[in-house]
C-alpha cells in the first residue's frame, strides 16, 4: 500500500493506492475505496475507467504541487509537508542522478540491482507493472547502487524513490591481479 496526502481548497486528504485483484488499481481517499481500471499511457498519462466511463489523466509534479487535468478541469493539489520531498518527476530524478523513482503507481515485478553494484547508463533497474502493463526504468548515468528501497511484490506510487545510486569516483583504481 502507498499511501500520501494531499490539500485541495484548505482540505486534507488522505489518498492509498492498493492493488487489488487481476492488477486493477484500488484507490481509497480518506478510506473510502474506489476500485479503478488503470493503464499507463506515459510517464505523465495514465487511462482509467470509473463507472464504466473512461478518463485520461495528465498529471505533473514539483516540491509543493500535483498538477492534473482530467476531462477538460484541472486541479491542482497542494501537498502536504510531510510529503513535499517525496515525489520527484523522471527528469527531476535524471537531473539529480541518485534517486531513481516509480514513473507510474503499481506493483515492483522485478528488480535488476543490489546495494553496492556498480551500474552504467542504461542498465536495467527495476520493472513497475500495473494493469498487466509492464514499464522498465533504466539508470540515467553510470554510478553504484547505495540502497534498493522496495522488494519485488511491494506497491509503489508514482514518484517514490526506487533505487538510490552513488556517484562513481572519476579516479577509479584498478584492482591488483
């Protein structure tokens, strides 16, 4: 379960994603469950159906807003302190080069990675699989891995930090043979 919360015109709110059965996505707010089928179009596009009616989501973060637009509206969320530093968008994570975040809400299928491997840009990570949809995150740079923060099965929401990476020395040494 992830859960995170959120203020919208001065109100709270409590949001936990679960995923549920056959992969469908459970989102609760303020512990009032809604169970929605969900697809990951991009990194900032997710599909989902309420009500047997279907919506595409356009969503974007920064330290103190969730931005999103949904059938011509949009909403802008303010997040709540303890959670300000908890959400970093795929190109704020590049930038900074050592968190590696979930780039959409779901389920840790896989993790490639160990504390302490040493990585170069573009290996395998970990794969986030939500929907039956599976998205392969890749390392931005090269570096080591410092700390794996989710095991294969744990539910992740979109933006949390994954992997952790250290910079690599420029002066490597080499090993004695």
């Amino acid at each position: 379960m992830s859960e995170k919360i959120f203020n919208y015109h001065g109100k709270d709110f409590t949001v936990q994603l679960n995923l549920g059965e056959n992969g469908n996505l459970i989102a609760a707010i303020d512990n009032e469950e809604t169970p929605l089928q969900m697809q990951h179009i991009d990194q900032n596009t997710l599909s989902f159906q309420y009500n047997n009616q279907l919506y595409n989501l356009y969503f974007a973060v920064d330290k103190q807003h969730v931005y999103t637009f949904v059938n011509g509206q949009q909403f802008i969320f303010d997040r709540v302190e303890k959670d300000a530093n908890a959400y970093r968008s795929g190109d704020a994570a590049a930038e900074s080069g050592n968190e590696i975040t979930a780039p959409m809400p779901g389920k840790i299928f896989k993790v490639f990675v160990q504390p302490g491997q040493k990585i170069t840009k573009n290996d395998r990570l970990f794969i986030v699989e939500a929907m039956k949809m599976e998205n392969e995150v890749k390392s931005p740079r090269d570096g080591e891995v410092k700390s794996v923060n989710f095991n294969e099965g744990d539910l992740v929401s979109v933006g949390e930090p994954v992997v952790e990476l250290l910079p690599v020395a420029a002066d490597n040494e080499k090993e004695p043979e």
